[in-house]
C-alpha cells in the first residue's frame, strides 16, 4: 500500500513540474521544493549528463563539474545501460528547441 502512495506522490510532483511554464516559474517552485544542495547535486547530474552526451571524457567533466568519478559513472549508467531514457528526451527536445530557436533569428 505505501508503495502505491509514494507513485501517486511522485505522480502529484510531475504534474505540478508539467504546471510550470517558465524558468523562472521552475526557478521559484524548485527553490521553495528543494534544499540548495538538493538542488545543487539535481544541476550537477544534469551537466554531468550533457557532457557524457557530448562524448567529454571523465577527467574533463571532473575538472568542469567537481562531480566524484562514482556520480559521472552513475549518470553515465543511466544514459547508456539500465536508464529510463528520460535523459534523451529531454537532450532531442532541448535541440529542437535550441535548433528552432536559431532559424528565427
């Protein structure tokens, strides 16, 4: 029973997430959500993640990051083996978006 709730938990918070409609409404909600080192290590993760995405290696995202080589290998786990591919969603739409971006300027 208490696995149930904790989906339907986390089911409320991406629903609230799909609510926002700037990053400045994102910036406010995560604030209020998350302690600065939550926060922190979320951001960590995802820069990781680019970076591992654009073929960086891993002294280079160490240097650039400060992430521990066990985060970079975590990340790199996600992305590559046992993920979700949530990660590739959000990288393929933020390149849509940037892309669209460039051909109207």
């Amino acid at each position: 029973m208490r696995e149930k709730l904790e989906i339907k938990n986390l089911d409320d918070l991406y629903e609230a997430v799909l609510c926002l409609e700037t990053v400045e409404e994102c910036r406010l909600f995560f604030k209020d959500l998350c302690t600065i080192p939550e926060l922190k290590a979320l951001s960590q993760r995802f820069q990781v993640a680019k970076l591992l995405v654009e073929n960086h290696v891993y002294s280079d995202i160490v240097a650039e990051t400060g992430a521990s080589t066990a985060t970079i290998s975590r990340v790199n786990r996600s992305i590559s083996y046992d993920g979700s591919g949530g990660y590739n969603i959000v990288f393929d739409r933020l390149d849509e978006k940037h892309k669209k971006q460039e051909e109207s300027k």
